[in-house]
C-alpha cells in the first residue's frame, strides 16, 4: 500500500493528462456515433495523384506505440518538467481543437479504395482498421499533429538530444506516419496539412507560454505543484 501511495505521489503529475485523455477518448466517441444529415466531404486533387499502398499500415499503427511510449518517458524520465508541461499542454490544446472542429464542422473523405488490387496480410490489416475506424472526423489530422508534437518534444529534450539516433529515427517515424495518413486513404492532403500547421502554431504558442516557467520553478514559485 504504502509503495502504491509513493507511486502515486512521485508521478502525481501524469494525473490531469490522464484525465484530459479520459475526457478526449469519451468526446471522441460521441463524435464518432453521432448522426449529422450533413457532413463536408474533404479532397484534393493530389489525393488523386497518391496512390493506395497497403505497407503504410505498418507506421500507422506505429503511431499508437510511438505516442504512449513518448509520453511514458516524459511523465517518468525527464528530469525538465517545464519540457513535460509543455507536450502535454501541446497535446491537449491540439486536440481540443480537432473536437471542436469535428462538431461545428462535420466532415468525411471518401478515398479509401472499394477492392484492393492485392490480397496478403497488410491489405488484411487495412480491412480491419477501415472496419473499425469510419472515414468521418478527420479535419485536421490528430495522427499528424501528435506525432509532430512528439518529435519536437524530443528533439527539444536536452537528454534525448545527445544520443543522436533518438531524435533522427522520431523524424523518421513521424515522416512515415505522416505519409501513412494519405498512403492508407485515412486522411487526404487537406487535412494532413492542416495538422501540420496546428503543430507549428499550437508549439509556438505553448513556447511563448513556458519560456519563463523554468526560472519561475527555479525561484520556487512552481514546487507545490510539482
């Protein structure tokens, strides 16, 4: 018990971002089983030139691993907590506003292929993600925006920073992911962009934010919350 209480004090921190994911999934779901008359169909004329490769599955789904992994390391190794207050508030801002969006603005994409042109395990795996995600709520892409903000998180992390395979593979990863989104027809050009610019914006905007709660800690005008 008493090792459960220790636990719980030492990362007393990880609670609200516990919580605010608690909150997004539920709001998520509403989203998602909610019945518009009308939803505004998102398209490029790009997303006409890319084509459906069902290989793209695998960094996708790598998305999931790489998001709770990075946040893991941040809640439990990272020793600047302004660095940790920063990601989390990133996400949250970013997501927020995909909810928002997705309910004053409901919008599908209609380019997920009918009949795949090959028949082996990654196509099979596509099938079940399309079975179990719908093409609605996709404006901008949270796959895009969570993965940027991870990789500035760790490329702004002065830890992760000296070992140079860290930073170098995220970018690779969140390449891949990103690539993924369109790859796999789950989001179209439209969307992928905007994800993009959210993630510039929402980083500057928390990096204005936090520029001065390091020396504020310092002084100790943050420890209580700590």
């Amino acid at each position: 018990m008493k090792t459960i209480k220790e636990f719980a004090l030492k990362y007393k921190h990880s609670l609200w971002i516990i919580s605010y994911m608690l909150f997004y999934l539920l709001g998520f779901y509403i989203l998602e089983h909610a019945e518009h008359r009308h939803y505004h169909v998102i398209h490029s004329w790009l997303d006409d030139k890319i084509p459906f490769c069902e290989y793209f599955i695998i960094p996708y789904l790598l998305w999931f691993f790489y998001i709770a992994v990075g946040l893991c390391w941040f809640i439990i190794k990272c020793r600047n907590r302004r660095e940790y207050y920063q990601l989390v508030s990133v996400l949250a801002i970013g997501m927020t506003i995909f909810l928002v969006v997705s309910c004053i603005y409901p919008n599908m994409q209609t380019l997920r292929p009918t009949v795949f042109a090959r028949d082996n395990v990654f196509t099979r795996m596509v099938q079940i993600l399309y079975q179990t995600d719908t093409p609605t709520n996709i404006l901008p892409s949270i796959h895009v925006f969570n993965s940027l903000a991870m990789f500035y998180a760790i490329c702004g992390n002065s830890e992760l920073r000296k070992k140079k395979a860290v930073p170098a593979g995220a970018g690779i990863l969140t390449l891949l992911i990103i690539l993924s989104t369109m790859f796999l027809k789950q989001h179209s050009v439209v969307d992928v962009s905007l994800g993009v610019l959210m993630s510039v914006a929402v980083q500057v905007f928390c990096q204005h934010l936090f520029q001065g709660e390091e020396e504020r800690y310092e002084k100790g005008y943050l420890r209580r919350i700590y």
